[in-house]
C-alpha cells in the first residue's frame, strides 16, 4: 500500500527548444510570482473575489497545501492546508478546477478529488474515494442548474518504478466522470458516473494529465503525455465517447501540459496548449472550432510548465485578461491576454 501511495507518472527531463523552427513571438511576462523554497508548484486556477478582487489558487505538491496568489500583482496572499488525509489535509495535491465558490483539488497520493468552498475554503465534498488510483487533472463544467459533472484524469502506472503504462484493456479508466448536485442547504452529492478511455493501439490514452472542455462543441480534450509512443491531444465529447480526431502528430516538442480554452465570443476564440520545453515554453492557440493551429509564442523567463489558466474577465491591471502559468515549479507568471493577442494578430473580438 505504501508503494502504491507513492505511484507516480514517469518524469522527462526537460526538452531543449528546437532551433529549426521559424522564430516565435516573444510576449513579456508581466510580473513574475515566486513561490516559497520547495513547494514544487503544479496547477493553477484563478477565483474572482467578491469586492472585485482575483486569487489565484496554485497547487504545492511537495508541501501538500495550496498556495493562493494576487492575480494582478502576483503577491502571495495566504497557504491552506498541510499533509493528511482528513478533510481540508492534502497529500501531493495536483489539478485544481473552479467552478462558482467551489474548488476542486486533485489529491494524486490521497486518490481522491477534494471540493472545498470559497471564500473561506472549507471542505464540503470528497469525489472518488476508492475508485481513483493516481488522479492528476480535474475539470468541472454546469450541466444543468444545481448538477456539476467533474471529470478527472487517471494516470495509474504498473512496475516497481510505476513507469510502465498499463494493459490496453485497462486504458478505458483513463478519465472518470462524476455528477455532482448542490442544493439550498449547500450540501454536495457526488455520484459516479462510470470510466472512459480508448483502448486501441493507436489513440489509448497512456499517460494523462491535463484535461479540458467545451460545452458549446462538445468537446473535451485531453493530453496524452506519452512521448515513447508520440504525445499529443486527443478529442472526446462530453459523455465520453472518442471521436477519432487527435492534434497531428509532431504538434508539440516536448509534453503538452496545460490546456485552457479562451473565449472570446460565445462561439469563438483558441485553445491554449504548454508545449513543456526549457529554457522556454512555448504557448500553442489553435482555432476553438476547428482545432486549426493559430500561431504560437513564448516569455521571456517562462520555462518548462505545467499547468496554465486562462482569466478572460478584465480586471485593475489586466483589463482584457490574463494568461497564469507556472514557470519552472518555482513560480507563476502571467501575461496581458491583449498583448498576446496583439503579438499574434488574433481575431479583433480577443483584442477588443
């Protein structure tokens, strides 16, 4: 059991950007938000207060606790928890979702998804308790009044090492799903709705991580990590069922990492990938309908990250959003959503 407990996904090293490629725009950080010595930062997602404020929720896998940073200004405001199983404890907390006040936490050695409530962040539900085996990514979508449902990445691995992918007959637990319903009395009830994953040769999910959706297609996508068998990020609809559709091969140099969708309209906007690289990440947008590569970029400090968030609601110092992401598992950074947009020539509703 404690061997379990320690299962983790293979880790690459970092992988040198490539020097063949044709030059890359270059969007400078607007700040850059330190972490404290040893947290080994992972997620993040972002919360708007209700005096107007934004908190940025960090996962610290190594300190087991959840960092909450200032997004305008990147001052680290306060810490929540520390190592345990009992509610409100973490133990190597990953993915983090937010949907209204609720906050979902992926706890990787916990084998559970925790939800507490904002602004306080008092536990108020555990999702997959028993069933989850190495959960990673965590993303939640409304989908009817009072009903959430929570997806959730499951990247348990075989050997002693917990480096050898699984049978391709077990691969159809790869992404769990979860119901959960809120009433007046701000209780929770989470039912499980079963596991899903493809299982052939060609397109099973191996090693999973990030994941992501959009109701308004359909769509869920989620990131294969597996670079001995050819990473990438592959196309699902929100019941589960695989559609065939993957991102070409050779899209990414390195593990694509974080997802987050940017909406401009109702019906438009891209899709942001991490192309996990050093000594610079390079941010990926692809079409929101279709999927067609729209260009990319990098920092100028920003390297090898994990996860990403995307904050389309203009705020004091980011009045046409921010981009958070995670640079080196020291720090955030975040980026003006307009200055991307301009380096990028994106379409005139993401830069207005």
């Amino acid at each position: 059991m404690l061997l379990a407990g320690c299962a983790t996904k293979p880790i690459a090293p970092p992988q040198p950007a490539p020097t063949d490629t044709p030059a890359i725009p270059v969007v400078a950080e607007a700040y850059i938000a330190p972490g404290e010595a040893g947290d080994e930062l992972d997620s993040l997602a972002p919360w708007p207060t209700e005096d107007g404020d934004t908190w940025v929720v960090a996962t610290a896998k190594n300190t087991h606790r959840l960092i909450v940073f200032d997004g305008d200004t990147g001052e680290l405001l306060r810490s929540i928890g520390s190592r345990g199983t009992a509610p409100g404890a973490f133990t190597r907390p990953n993915g983090v979702a937010i949907h209204g006040d609720l906050l979902f936490v992926s706890e990787r050695d916990n084998r559970r998804v925790q939800v507490l409530r904002f602004p306080d962040l008092s536990p108020v539900a555990m999702i997959g308790e028993g069933e989850l085996r190495s959960p990673y990514g965590v993303w939640v979508y409304e989908d009817a009044p009072g009903e959430l449902i929570a997806y959730v990445t499951d990247s348990f691995q075989e050997g002693a090492r917990f480096d050898i992918v699984p049978p391709l007959d077990q691969l159809d637990q790869r992404v769990r799903r979860y119901r959960l319903r809120t009433g007046n009395d701000q209780r929770v009830e989470v039912e499980s709705l079963g596991s899903f994953g493809d299982t052939s040769e060609a397109d099973a999910l191996r090693i999973v991580e990030s994941i992501a959706g959009d109701p308004v297609f359909d769509r869920l996508l989620v990131a294969d990590e597996d670079m001995r068998h050819g990473q990438t990020v592959h196309e699902y609809t929100l019941d589960g069922r695989y559609t065939g559709r993957k991102l070409p091969a050779g899209t990414f140099d390195a593990e694509p990492e974080g997802i987050a969708l940017w909406a401009c309209t109702a019906d438009s906007g891209y899709w942001v990938f991490a192309d996990q690289l050093y000594p610079l990440t390079i941010f990926r947008l692809f079409d929101r309908q279709t999927l067609a590569a729209r260009g990319a970029f990098t920092g100028k400090v920003t390297a090898w990250t994990d996860g990403i968030a995307l904050h389309a609601a203009g705020t004091a110092r980011f009045p046409h959003g921010a981009l958070f992401a995670m640079h080196d598992d020291k720090a955030m950074t975040a980026f003006d959503l307009r200055d991307i947009a301009e380096a990028l020539q994106l379409a005139p509703a993401c830069r207005d």
